[in-house]
C-alpha cells in the first residue's frame, strides 16, 4: 500500500519537471545490459554456433553437423581420455587441498599473535596481488630443470644434482600453483568468518578443556558451515574453467601431460587452429557450468542473497 | 608450559608452508637487483643493470624493443577498461539500489549467473565476435571485452555503496525538482567517491594484470606489459635477471595508482543522514 502511494507521488514530481522521459530505469541500465549481452550472450550463442562448423585457420566454414560432438565422444581424438583423466586429477587433488589449506593456515593463525599471524597471513595472500604471468614467471623459474632454477641452485649447494622437476612432477606443480592461489581467496574469506565468531563459545569450549583440535573440530568448523561451502562451490568452478596459470606454467606440457579440458579447448582453437572443434570442446563446458550452476542455486538458494531495497520507491 | 609449546608448534607448522614461497619472493627481488645467485636466495653483487631496459632497448629475439611503448599501450587498455567499468556500474549500481522495477531480482541473479560462466571459455566467440565487427586487434576493442568481465562483481561492490546513501537526500532532491539523471550526477556521485575509486581500480588492476585477452586477442606485434613478460620467457635464451626486473617494473603502477586514488577519495563527505539533507 505504502509503497504504491510513494510510486505515485515521486511519478508526479518527475512528471512535471523531467525534460527527457528516458529518466527511467532503462537510460541508467542501457550500457550494462548492452556490453554484458554483447560479450556474454552473443558469444555463448556463437560459441554454439562454431561448433557445429569446421572453421579454419582462413575462417571458411561450412556447417558439419554433429562431427565434432562425435569426435569428442567417440573417442575418435586418441588425447581425450588422457584429458579427462588429467581434468579429474587436476580438480579432485586441487580442490580438497584448497579449502583443507586455507582452513588450516586460518585455524592455526588464529591462534598466534596479531603481528605474526598478519605476516603470515600476507605471505599467503601475495599470490592474489602479483599479475598472473608474474606467478607463472615465478613457479617455472623456480622448478627450472637446469641448475639456474631456484630449488636446483640449492640443492645444488647441498651437492644433490639438478632435478628435472617439470618432467617428473608437471601435475603437482601445477595443482599446488593453482591450489596456493585459490588458498590465498578462502584464507582471506574463512579467517575473516572467524573473527566474527563471538568469542564466547571458544572461550567456554576452552574452560570445559577442549583441546585445539577439538575446538576447530566441534564448534568453528560447524560454525563456518557457509563460507566453507561458497568457496567449495567458487573454487570449483574457477579450477573447472580457468586455464591461465596451466597455460603459462607448462602450456599443457610435457607431452599433454598437464593439460586439463578448458586448456585443450583453447589450444585446439589458438595453437592447432581448429576452431571448430575448441567450440564443441568449450560447449561441453558451458553445458557442464550451467549445470553445476542450477545445482548450486537449488542448495544455496540464490534468491534469499539478493535482499530488495530498503524503501520502495 | 605446554601452551607455549602448542605455539611453537603452530609457528614451525606455519613456517614449513611459507619457506617455499619466501624463498621464492626472496630470490625474485635478489635476481632483480644483483648480476646473479647464488644457493637461490643469495644476491652475487647488488647492481642495477637489469633495470637498463628503462633507458635502453630490451634484447628480445632479434628486435630491439623499448619498454616505454609497451608501457603507454598497457596503461591506454587498463585506463580505458576501467572508465568503461566505472561508467556502466555507476548507472546500474544506481537503478538496482534505488529503482524498483520489474526483473530486478532476475537482473541481480543474473549478475551472478554470468560471473559463473567465465569469460575465459567463451574467448573462442568472443575472438569471432570482435574479427566480424571489426575490433579485434585493436586496444580499445579488446579493453572493452575485458570490462565487461569485471562489470558483474563491479556492480555488486558498487551497489554497497549506493545502499548507504540515506533516502531523505533523495527524496529532498527529488521534491526540488531534480531528474533521476540529476539526482545521479549532482547528488549520488559526490557522494559515493569512495566507491567510484573502488571500482575503478577494481576495473584498471585486472585490465592492467590480464594476460589471456591481451595475449589471444591482440596482434603479436602489439605487446602489453603482461605479453612481454611471457614473451621474454618464452624465448631461447632466458634472462631471468632482466624477466624479473621487468615484472618488478610491471607490478608497480596499480600500487601507486591505489596510494594516489586513496589519498584523493578517501576524502568523502561524512553522511549526517538529516543534518545533511
């Protein structure tokens, strides 16, 4: 009720003295909607598109139907099952390591000095601050195979000889890379989420004797319940999707063996210049998100975050 | 007694994870300021002759390259993303926290939605998109692909800040005769500086870090700061003394920028909510 009869009045007021009608919501959301269709819609809809096509490096194209769904899921391209067991590898070390990482570094900063646990703290946070190619530029150089590499250099100097790090482990540098960057988010995220626990319940815990572990284990770790889960849910998304740091690390080497499904996706389309098939390959990713998407909106219930404005007007 | 050695514990816990990456950290500035390392973390003889790429030209391959080009180019792409940015969530900030109309709820979900589908899959598309209308190759066309991936959490951050603003100067405003476009320009954007800043470096910082829209959609030939470090490394013969003077170099801006812009804007009018009014 109320809100209508304000609706009204302020419609009087801009009735009589707005000169340009386009005073509406639609002049203030004009230049979001049309970038954000532009770049995000008429893309997916084009992503789409490609696929069904065999656009080459000359950009001919003829549409070819399914071809390159059945490429994909025929196993016709011998790469994939290897891509889709280094996917799966890839998200299910990178993920628990996340959030299991920064819960710990969070949990054990609490309980430290304000001056030490912000060191440490900054440490971790580092990774988010430096541009990607720098982060990138820093983990080759640092597992470099010649001795100019980093932790060569000083396994040099306790006389142990170079380790080819890049061809015997390629998998777990890139999972703790990315892992370290996407612990460096939910740190910041959970101790924040810790620091708004009322100190109460911790103090009472530790009267009745609980120990640290029993503290986390019982009474933060519930507690965190929600924070936890969004970062599990962001987190999985950003390692299904982002192949930045992959691709500036080891670019998919040596021999595919890092190369995770978004990366191959990107090198079919950039390096082998089937930009056909990169689109059906992104497709399935696309399709993959917008499940997993609807999946995450049933559980956490998207609306309920969005709260509506204070005083209709 | 054995609280304190609880905290021992944690401390050696906590440094058995940070070593790696203090090392690390220590052995890029050692590289950048001395003639080389030793032992990894050890600086051989302090020198600045990596930095001479400032005043000279930069081996890279068989071109000579100046840094100050490079440097120009990466500042237009992060200044134009992050007007673009600043622009477009200043006016949507604004309808979504104080007009109602139909399809906000969605609008804001939606906003959500496609921070979920990230841009990085689509870049396929948006490559033909940008070859079809004719922008691709260029700096402002590619800077405004870019935007429009930080537009949705831009608008969020922003819309906070909108929220804060008391409705009574609107309404005050409102009663005087101001538009809404008015009211927007005179009475919101003085206000909400601080968020104005927030967003634009929000907008420049990622623009100016990004290196997968540059390198995929920018010619070879038109190296930003992100492109010329991956270049560098991608060579025959790696330099890391001059890689790592570099991204030192490279990493610095978006720091002044946030010192500048915070002194600037930090200086708000306080809300008095009725005394203002």
């Amino acid at each position: 009720m109320m809100a209508k009869r304000e609706k009204s009045s302020n419609m009087l007021i801009e009735g009589k003295t707005s000169f340009f009608k386009f005073n509406s919501h639609w002049f203030f959301l004009s230049p979001s909607v049309l970038l954000v269709s532009f770049f995000y819609f008429i893309p997916v809809a084009l992503v789409f598109t490609i696929a069904f096509t065999n656009m080459d490096q000359l950009f001919n194209w003829r549409l070819v139907g399914l071809t390159n769904f059945l490429k994909l899921f025929t196993l016709k391209d011998p790469l994939i099952p290897r891509i889709i067991k280094n996917t799966i590898i890839y998200i299910i070390s990178a993920l628990p390591l996340t959030i299991i990482g920064a819960l710990f570094i969070s949990l054990l900063t609490m309980r430290i000095n304000r001056t030490a646990s912000l060191i440490f703290r900054a440490i971790f946070f580092f990774p988010r601050l430096i541009p990607p190619v720098v982060w990138g530029f820093l983990w080759m150089w640092s597992f470099e195979g010649t001795r100019y590499g980093v932790f060569n250099s000083i396994l040099e100097g306790f006389g142990i000889s170079p380790i080819h790090w890049f061809i015997e482990y390629p998998m777990l540098i890139v999972i703790c890379a990315n892992a370290f960057l996407g612990i460096s988010l939910a740190m910041l995220i959970f101790t924040s989420a810790i620091a708004s626990i009322p100190k109460d319940y911790i103090r009472a815990a530790e009267i009745d004797g609980a120990s640290f572990w029993q503290t986390s284990r019982f009474i933060i770790i519930p507690l965190l319940k929600w924070p936890i889960m969004t970062m599990t849910a962001w987190h999985l998304m950003s390692f299904i999707n982002s192949y930045v740091y992959i691709f500036l690390i080891t670019g998919g080497g040596p021999y595919h063996a890092t190369e995770v499904w978004a990366l191959y996706g990107y090198n079919s389309a950039f390096k082998n210049y089937q930009y056909g098939y990169g689109s059906s390959i992104m497709v399935v990713l696309v399709i993959i998100n917008l499940i997993l998407l609807v999946v995450l909106l049933k559980v956490f219930g998207m609306r309920r975050m969005i709260e509506r404005s204070r005083i209709e007007v | 007694m054995k609280k304190i050695f609880d905290k021992w514990i944690i401390y050696i816990i906590l440094s058995l994870i940070a070593i790696p990456f203090l090392i690390m950290y220590i052995a890029f500035f050692a590289e950048a300021f001395s003639k080389g390392i030793s032992l990894g973390i050890i600086p051989q003889k302090l020198s600045l002759s990596n930095f001479s790429f400032l005043w000279s030209t930069i081996p890279w391959g068989l071109e000579k390259t100046r840094i100050w080009g490079i440097f120009l180019n990466t500042f237009l792409f992060a200044s134009i993303s992050g007007l673009a940015v600043t622009v477009v969530c200043t006016l949507t900030g604004y309808a979504l926290s104080r007009i109602e109309f139909r399809g906000k709820t969605f609008l804001l979900s939606m906003q959500l939605i496609l921070h979920a589908v990230s841009g990085q899959i689509l870049l396929i598309a948006i490559f033909f998109l940008l070859l079809y209308t004719k922008l691709l190759y260029k700096i402002p066309g590619v800077a405004l692909a870019r935007a429009s991936l930080e537009i949705p959490l831009g608008v969020w951050m922003i819309k906070g800040f909108f929220d804060a603003v008391p409705w009574d100067i609107e309404r005050s405003a409102m009663i005087d005769g101001c538009t809404r476009f008015q009211i927007w320009y005179k009475i919101f954007l003085p206000l909400i500086k601080p968020g104005i800043g927030a967003v634009f470096i929000w907008g420049f910082l990622f623009a100016w870090h990004d290196f997968i829209y540059v390198y995929t959609l920018l010619p070879g030939t038109v190296p930003l700061l992100s492109t010329l470090v991956q270049g560098l490394l991608a060579t025959e013969v790696v330099d890391y003394g001059v890689i790592a003077a570099i991204s030192l170099f490279y990493m610095l801006p978006p720091l002044f920028l946030f010192v500048f812009l915070q002194k600037a804007l930090m200086k708000a009018p306080i809300m008095g909510g009725k005394g203002m009014a």
